[in-house]
C-alpha cells in the first residue's frame, strides 16, 4: 500500500517549491532528462492517449532559434537557463492508440470526430507538463513555466511539418533562490472548492 510522504517531501514537491526566474550554472545532462520523462509519462491521460510531446532545447544554437518567439519579459531568463521545454501536442496522437489503449474503438472515435482531438490532446498534453513539473521537483530540479512566447513563430521554427504544435514552455534547472521575488499568496479552500 503507498504511504503518505513525510513533510519534507511535501514541501520540496508543493509547499516551498517555486517558479524560478533564474538558475544555478548546472548543466542538465541527457540522463537527467530522460529520467524526467521515464516518470512524467506513467501520470493518467484520457485514453491513455500520451498527447503531450517534449522538445527539449538546450544548445545555443537552439535556443537562439527559439529567442525570436519569446515575449520580452521572457527572452533573457530564457536564453540565459540551463533547458527550455517546449510543450507540445500531437495532432495524431489517435494513432498511437493501437497500441496504448486496449478497445479499437478509442481510435475510432477520433477519426469519426476529428473535433474532439485538439481538446483532448490539450487537456491531457496540460497534465502531462504538469506531471513534468512535479517530476522536476521530485528530482530536485526547479521549473519556470511561460505562457509568453509567439506559439506560431515556434511551430515554424521547430516543427515545420505540422505535426507536432506548441503549447506553452517551462526552463528547467537547479533555481537560483537569490533571485526570487516574494512568493504571491494562494486562494483558501472555501473560495475555490465546495463539497457536495
Ligand atoms: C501556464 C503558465 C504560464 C506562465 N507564464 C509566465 C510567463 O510568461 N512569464 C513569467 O514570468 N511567468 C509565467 N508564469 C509563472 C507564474 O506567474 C508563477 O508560476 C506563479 O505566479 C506562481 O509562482 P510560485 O510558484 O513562485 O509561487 C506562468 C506559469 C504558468 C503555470
């Protein structure tokens, strides 16, 4: 049976976690970022579908390709981390579903109604860079993510074939915590949640 984890990792993965402007000069090795998706990819996603797709950006040279789609406020924070994660989102996932999801008819549900793919892919592919983000914690690494970059400049850039489509980005590494601003408060339960 699991176990409730103790505090301290509570507070690494939750409580003193923290969106990072800026990171330690650690490099990030191939390893490490293998790891981060060999636990991100066992998270629950409708249809056990797997939408989200990870373009991991960490030469220069890529970042530099990546720089013209950042919105100002993000450019040097981002030229600047260890890796950038663009997330991103299959628009032919269903494929995939032959052999992740037991019932052909899965797929045919998607190939009937090709509407229902980019809200599934969204909503699913969102999960999964959220389970990235507490996989990075988990792993003692800290995250920035960032709504603030030109999706489409981004899809040009990097995924030209049209396949694969940007949703949003995160830095990764080790944070710097001498850069942190205060951290902004949090909603109460009883303003956001109702039990019925
Ligand atoms: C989807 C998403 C988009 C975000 N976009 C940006 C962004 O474009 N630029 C930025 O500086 N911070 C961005 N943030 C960071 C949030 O402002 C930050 O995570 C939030 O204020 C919580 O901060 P904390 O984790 O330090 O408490 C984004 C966060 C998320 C989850």
């Amino acid at each position: 049976m699991p176990e409730r984890l103790d505090d301290r990792a509570l507070d690494q993965l939750f409580r003193q976690a923290r969106t990072y402007p800026a990171f330690l000069p650690r490099a990030i090795d191939d390893a490490t970022i293998r790891e981060l998706y060999e636990l991100l990819k066992w998270g629950p996603t409708a249809f056990n579908a797997q939408p989200g797709r990870y373009l991991f950006v960490r030469s220069r040279e890529a970042k530099e390709k990546l720089a013209p789609a950042l919105s100002s406020g993000n450019r040097d924070k981002t030229l600047a981390a260890p890796l950038t994660v663009v997330f991103a989102w299959d628009t032919q996932f269903p494929e995939h579903l032959t052999t992740q999801w037991d019932k052909p008819s899965a797929k045919a549900l998607f190939d009937d109604t090709p509407a229902l793919v980019e809200p599934t892919a969204l909503r699913s592919g969102n999960l999964q860079a959220a389970y990235l983000i507490v996989a990075a914690r988990a792993l003692g690494l800290d995250v920035g993510p960032m709504s603030g970059f030109k999706p489409d400049v981004v899809n040009e850039a990097f995924f030209p074939e049209g396949r694969w489509k940007a949703n949003f980005l995160a830095n990764i590494g080790y944070g710097d915590p001498s850069k942190l601003a205060p951290r902004g408060p949090r909603l109460g339960f009883d303003e956001v949640a109702r039990i019925v």
